[in-house]
C-alpha cells in the first residue's frame, strides 16, 4: 500500500528510469536449495518437474524468499527447460547430474517437435501459478516471469545436458547454421508465446536468461543470440509495450553494447565478470542495469562481500540500477549471508 501511494512499485520505477527512495533488490535463483524450507517443498513434491508443475508448491516457493527477506521482485518459481519439455522433448532432473534430454541433432530430429500451438495448454499449470502469485504477493513486489533465451535453450535441446563448452550446439551451428536457425525460429516462437501467456497471467517484467550467450564468437552470437532476443522484444512490446523486458546476455563482454543497441531491452543484467565502471559509462545511459555480485561473495560473506557490494552500489547506485548478483545463488550459500545483503543495500544512500 504504501509504496503504491508513493507512486509505484520501485522495481518498476527502475526499469522505467525514474528515481527511486531506494537501490530495489532481488536475487537470481533467490528460491532454491540454500533455503531449508524449500529443500522440505522440494522433498514433499518428489520430482523437480513436479514442483514446477504444481501450483500449490511453485506458489509457496516462490513466495519463500519473500517471507524471509522481503525482496523488491519476485521471480516466477519455474525453468527455463519447461520450453523443451512441452515442445514435446521431455526433461528429466536427475539427481547431481542436472537436466537430461534425448538430444536433437538434425533437421529430422526437429521436425518430430511439436508446434508452439498446444504450449499454452500444456504448460497451464505454470501459468495458473503465476495468476495466484499476484494475488497472494505483497502490494511493493513487482512479480518477474521468465524464459531462456533461444540459444542457451538450444544448448540443452542438442546437447542432451548441460555441457561446458557447447560442443554439440556449436557443431550443429559451424556445420549447418541454416538448419540450426530452424531450431532457433521455433524457440523465438515459444518464447514469445511462453512469455506472453505469463504476461496475460500477470508477470509484470519478463527477464530472458542467455546463460551460455558469451561462449558464441561475434559472427554466431550476432545471429543467434543478439537477433533472436531483438526479435522477441519487438513482438512483447507490440503486444505488451508496458511490460518491461530484462536481458541476460551472461559473458557477452563488450559485445554487451551492440547487443543494448540492437534489443532495445529496458533492463541488462550484469554478469560477474562485468566492470560496473564500464557498464556505466557505456550502457547506463540508455538502460537500467542490474547486478551483479559474485555468488560466491554471497558465499563467503564478511568484510570481503561487503567492500564489494559497496563497489558495485558506489559505481552503479546512482540509477537507473537493480542490484542482483551476477549469476544465481548457489546451494551452499548461508541463509545469514543473504540478510545481511539486503541490510546493505537498504542502508546504502546515493
Ligand atoms: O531464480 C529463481 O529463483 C527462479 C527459478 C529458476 C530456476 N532455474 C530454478 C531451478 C530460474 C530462473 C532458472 C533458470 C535456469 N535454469 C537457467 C538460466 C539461468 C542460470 O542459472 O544460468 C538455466 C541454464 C537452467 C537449467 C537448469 N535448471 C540447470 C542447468 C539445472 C541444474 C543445476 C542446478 O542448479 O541444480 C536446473 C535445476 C534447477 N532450476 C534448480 C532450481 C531451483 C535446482 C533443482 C533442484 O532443486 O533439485
């Protein structure tokens, strides 16, 4: 209530580029394993899919982190691999091992997909998650909906599992990018769909996770990261131009202008590795940026965590800014640790 009297969500305020009492908070994979009362949800549910496909656990993990920490934004409780897995390649999460897939590796193997047709009703449970969300958050927390970018869903789709370096995707890409783009053109399609259906359920952001977008050389991740994720932009905003859009191009570098300029997203997230320095003069100009702690200082915490979380709310604090880590919590993160990140960027002042 009182945020709304004092003229809106401040996550929103952000990513429209106004000024804000505040640096807003939320973190990446901020529900998850570190938390002991999600590791019980996740016990309850048996497998991870059916977490994410039952509303009443997605809905009580996503708001999980909120309880405990009162977070400007809450993510969506979901994965990116739900995509696929309506699409018609099943996902499995096997224990210690991550996502598994039957890969796709030629023209053949795609056509046996199905079409983004069906995506809305097979993946209603997650939606019906996101139409209780809104409901049940509190009035200041802007409710974030998700997806994985077309490339770094590929890399799952080909390779079968999370990989290192992207082998099989890469050899799919040098060896027949016509054909890969095919794969790519299906992905922009669910992708829009899978968005826009969180959209209409009530997502009030949408933030599009290219993990694996830095390990493409200029050539290939113009084509297959930068273009796709204009592409899915331009259609959100014809359909939803209040909707902010966040992207994560993780490991782009300095491709990180040409990919602000040719997107148009209302919001960039930093990786790590990036310079807040140099995310500032060069991009904060024309975007809100978000990020971008090491998970693992959230880890270590102490004087260490402190002097950097600083650094970043000196260099960037001054807006347009979301401070996030710059890759998603990780399970040996102590709980503690989290809240007294928090406490830092509440106490922080421009
Ligand atoms: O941020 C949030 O709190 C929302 C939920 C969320 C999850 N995955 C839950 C999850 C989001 C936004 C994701 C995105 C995601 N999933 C990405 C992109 C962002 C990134 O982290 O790079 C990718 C590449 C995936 C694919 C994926 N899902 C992998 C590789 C794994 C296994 C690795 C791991 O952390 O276990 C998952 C499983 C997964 N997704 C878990 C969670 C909480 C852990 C599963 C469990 O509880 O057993």
């Amino acid at each position: 209530m009182k945020a709304a009297s004092a003229g809106g969500k401040r996550l929103l305020k952000a990513l429209r580029r106004e000024p804000v009492d505040q640096v807003p908070v939320w973190l990446m994979r901020q529900a998850g394993r570190y938390l002991p009362e999600y590791r019980k949800v996740r016990a309850e549910a048996g497998s991870f899919l059916d977490l994410c496909y039952t509303p009443d656990f997605a809905e009580e993990v996503t708001l999980q982190p909120i309880r405990r920490y009162g977070f400007d934004a809450s993510i969506l409780f979901s994965d990116i691999l739900v995509v696929p897995d309506a699409l018609g390649q099943p996902v499995a999460f096997k224990e210690g091992e991550g996502p598994v897939l039957e890969p796709i590796r030629n023209a053949g193997e795609l056509a046996k997909l199905k079409s983004v047709e069906g995506l809305r009703d097979r993946l209603a449970p997650v939606y019906e998650t996101v139409r209780r969300l809104r409901r049940s958050l509190p009035a200041e927390t802007t409710l974030i909906g998700f997806a994985g970018a077309p490339w770094t869903v590929a890399t799952y789709m080909v390779g079968g599992r999370g990989s290192p370096d992207q082998a099989a995707a890469k050899a799919w890409v040098y060896t027949a990018p016509d054909e890969f783009q095919k794969l790519i053109d299906l992905l922009v399609a669910a992708t829009i769909e899978h968005l826009s259906a969180q959209i209409e359920a009530g997502a009030e952001v949408v933030q599009i996770f290219d993990t694996w977008a830095g390990s493409l050389p200029e050539l290939s991740f113009r084509r297959f990261a930068m273009t796709p994720m204009a592409e899915i932009r331009t259609a959100l905003k014809q359909r939803y131009p209040a909707v902010p859009v966040i992207g994560f191009p993780r490991g782009a570098g300095p491709m990180t202008a040409a990919y602000l300029d040719a997107t148009g997203i209302d919001g960039l997230s930093l990786d790590t590795a990036m310079s807040p320095g140099w995310a500032r003069d060069r991009l904060q100009g024309t975007t809100c940026l978000q990020g971008n702690l090491d998970p693992l200082l959230l880890v270590a915490g102490g004087s260490e965590m402190q002097r950097q979380v600083r650094h970043i709310l000196d260099t960037l604090g001054h807006g347009p800014f979301i401070f996030n880590l710059g890759h998603g919590i990780v399970p040996q993160t102590p709980p503690d640790h989290v809240a007294e990140l928090v406490e830092l960027v509440r106490e922080w002042r421009p």
